[in-house]
C-alpha cells in the first residue's frame, strides 16, 4: 500500500507561497512490508537511480524495512518526443543533441531502424531546458561555458561547498540547464546580510579544522542529534521521552536565560545521559557583539549550568550558526568548541512532519551533525519537531545509523 503524505490545502498553500525548499515538490513515503526500493520507484513513476539519489542516507539499498520513511523525489516532467513521418533515430537524435546511443538506451530500442510514426520517445535528462523559465531563489540554472569553478566565485562559495550541497560526484560534469542549489552559510530565524561578511562556514571550518566542527569522520556509522534553544519545559520534555524510547542520546544547546528557569529539565538531560552545550545568554549574531559582551554570554551561560549540574561544558553552538575569525579566537581562549551542522530540520520555519522529513533526510550522511529545535520564539510550537522525531530515529537506525552525542562524535570532551 502506499501511502502518501496529505498536507492540508491550507497548508500546502502556505508551503507553495512561503518555501523555497518544497517547489522541489518532494514527498513522504512510509515503507509497507515487502517493498522494495525498486517497486517504490516504479510505483511513483520514478527511476530507481532518481530514488537513491534523493536518499542519500540508505546505505543498504537492498534492505529496506517497513515502518522506514524514503523521500520521494519530484516526478520529473518527462519530456517526450512524439515521432513524425519521415522520422529516424539518427534525425531525432540530431535535432534533440543527443547521441543514438543515449535516445536508444533511454528508450530501450534494441532495433534502431524500427521506429512508428505517433510513438512516444522519452529525452534523455539533461537534454532539453527545464521548463520553468527561472531559477528559485538558492538556485541557478546551468549556462553554457559554466564551470562549477566559475558558479562558485559568483555566487562567493567554495567549490567543495557546491559540489557538496548538489552532490555532485563528478565536478567536471555539469550540464546546461541542470539546476544547482546554491548553499549559503546556515541561516536561522532573522536574514544574514551575508555579503558583509567575508568568511563562510566552509571556509571557517577549514581555518579552524581542530575548533569548529559541522561533522564527523564519514568513516564512521554515527551521526549526532542536536536540539537547539531550550530548554523549554513542553517541547524539551517532550522531545526527552523521544529520545527514551528509542534509547538515542543527543546533544542539547540550552540559553542561558532559559535555563535557570528550568532546572529540573537541565538535571534530567544529563541525568537520561544527553550532553549539554551552550548556546550564549541571550541568542545574540556573536558577530556584532563585542568580545567583551560574547564572554559575558557564554560564561553566565556556562556558571548557570555549573551551578545546577556541577558540569562545565566545553561544547558551544554560536546563535544562527554565525561566527567570525574573531569569535572563534576568543571562543578558543574560553576552552570551547565550536559546533555548527550538516543537517538542518529547518523544524523552526516548516511546523509539518512531512516537511521536516524531507528537509533532514536526504542530507544524512555517516558522521553528520543534525540541527532541531526544542525551543524558540514565546509560544512557538515545536510539535511538528517532536512527531518528526520517531520517524526519522527508526529509519536511520534501520539503515544501520548510531546515535551519538556531539562529543563522542568528533571524539573530544563534553566538559572542561
Ligand atoms: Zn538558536
């Protein structure tokens, strides 16, 4: 049975006008039993390689497990050539710009002399425009004489940070009219004018490959929940008896401001064997704070977990993710590490589980460091995070995934 995701029309308008990310048009499908990757693709219309590239977190593609969620990739739009009279293989070919080969194989002609006026060819991908006239925002349509070199320096990202977020295996190959998703540093809740600042994540991490981190070693099979801007006495209980059930630790980024109001729920964080970190005082851009007010932020921070939990922690998230070459360096004088992420729920933006599904999974990878919210603004919910969380736990555990703290993750201490 298949069984799709059903938004609301209300909210499926709300998605269409406010989100970029879901004109991608994916979708949520929960594995029955006795499906396999191939009957799931061909039941949506979709090619099996369509099917694994929009998972990039199977693994074992030979084994997948009801009760598992897979991302449906939007159906590309076929595009179709209908042969007229007179038509060849070798004609069509020519006027498309494709080889015989790629039409014939495309198509499964074993006789390339044997073609019927009126039949349907399927056009290789790649071959003709995409039909929407534009690109979306954060992303731009391959010209002729692009280079993924060229892509980068317009846009001021790394190569390496383009050829990631597109997944790119081969840089070399990129083809006209292919859609790339441009990345951009990790945005959360208020705009970036990221122009105004030279460095980028990418660039940061590699500046600093001992003090700031997005991920673990690839190598391995483990991968980090992160939940940030709690603690929150509803959502940050809630998403603790998650995390009991499935028997998954994770790594809590608390505000300061918000912890003295909440002891008990930082006692039983360390108590049910999660890992604290520290997410400043008061949610500041630690990029427009002086040095002096970002040591402030975190040592309050840092004294009012110690004072509860007796624990000094040395993990610390920067709000939005955003930092500078001078942040770090002071950071680095308070004994922190500096933990951003590879994953992102985007859960505070898209309150829909089906949304968080597809915002985090196909980003998972071995060693990736995945961001949630279990707090936020004054009255915001974090239901949608909460039921995302049993969904998302089962599949990666049933595609071999462990669940670590951040600390064990990139192998170096929790606390000073
Ligand atoms: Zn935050």
């Amino acid at each position: 049975m298949k069984k799709f995701l059903r938004f609301s029309v209300a909210s499926m308008l709300s998605l269409l006008i406010m989100l970029p990310s879901f004109v991608n048009g994916a979708q949520v499908h929960r594995v029955s039993r006795g499906e396999t990757l191939f009957t799931i693709a061909t039941n949506y219309g979709i090619t099996l390689n369509e099917l694994i590239n929009q998972n990039g977190y199977l693994r074992n593609h030979n084994n997948i497990s009801a009760g598992q969620v897979v991302i449906i990739p939007q159906k590309k739009e076929a595009n179709i050539y209908v042969v007229g009279e007179g038509d060849s293989l070798f004609k069509i070919s020519q006027n498309l710009g494709v080889s015989v080969t790629d039409l014939a194989k495309e198509n499964n002609i074993t006789d390339v002399n044997r073609l019927s006026v009126g039949e349907k060819l399927k056009v290789p991908n790649g071959v003709i425009r995409p039909t929407k006239s534009g690109a979306s925002t954060g992303e731009y349509i391959v010209k002729n004489g692009d280079s993924l070199f060229n892509i980068a320096q317009q846009f001021g990202v790394t190569v390496a940070a383009l050829g990631e977020a597109n997944n790119l295996g081969d840089w070399n190959f990129l083809y006209v009219g292919q859609i790339l998703k441009i990345p951009t540093a990790p945005t959360q809740r208020t705009q970036q004018p990221e122009a105004s600042f030279k460095e980028t994540t990418a660039s940061l991490v590699s500046m600093y490959p001992n003090t700031f981190f997005i991920k673990g070693a690839s190598n391995t099979n483990k991968i980090a929940l992160t939940f940030d801007d709690g603690p929150n006495q509803k959502y940050t209980n809630e998403v603790l008896d998650v995390l009991k059930q499935y028997n998954v630790p994770a790594t809590f980024f608390v505000m300061g401001a918000r912890v003295d109001h909440h002891p008990e729920i930082i006692n039983r964080i360390v108590r049910e064997g999660h890992v604290i970190g520290n997410h400043t005082w008061n949610h500041p851009d630690l990029r427009r704070v002086s040095q002096e007010s970002l040591v402030n932020e975190i040592n309050q921070t840092e004294d009012s977990i110690y004072k509860i939990t007796g624990l000094r922690t040395a993990l610390m998230r920067p709000p939005y993710g955003a930092v500078t070459r001078e942040s770090i360096e002071g950071l680095i004088k308070e004994e922190y590490k500096i933990i951003n992420w590879s994953v992102d729920s985007i859960d505070w933006r898209d309150q829909d589980v089906g949304q968080i599904l597809i915002n985090t999974l196909p980003d998972v990878r071995q060693g990736r460091i995945l961001l949630f919210h279990d707090g936020g603004g004054e009255g915001q919910s974090h239901a949608a995070t909460v039921a995302s969380l049993p969904e998302i736990i089962q599949t990666l555990k049933y595609q071999g995934y462990e669940f670590v703290t951040v600390d064990e993750l990139l192998n170096i201490p929790a606390y000073k």
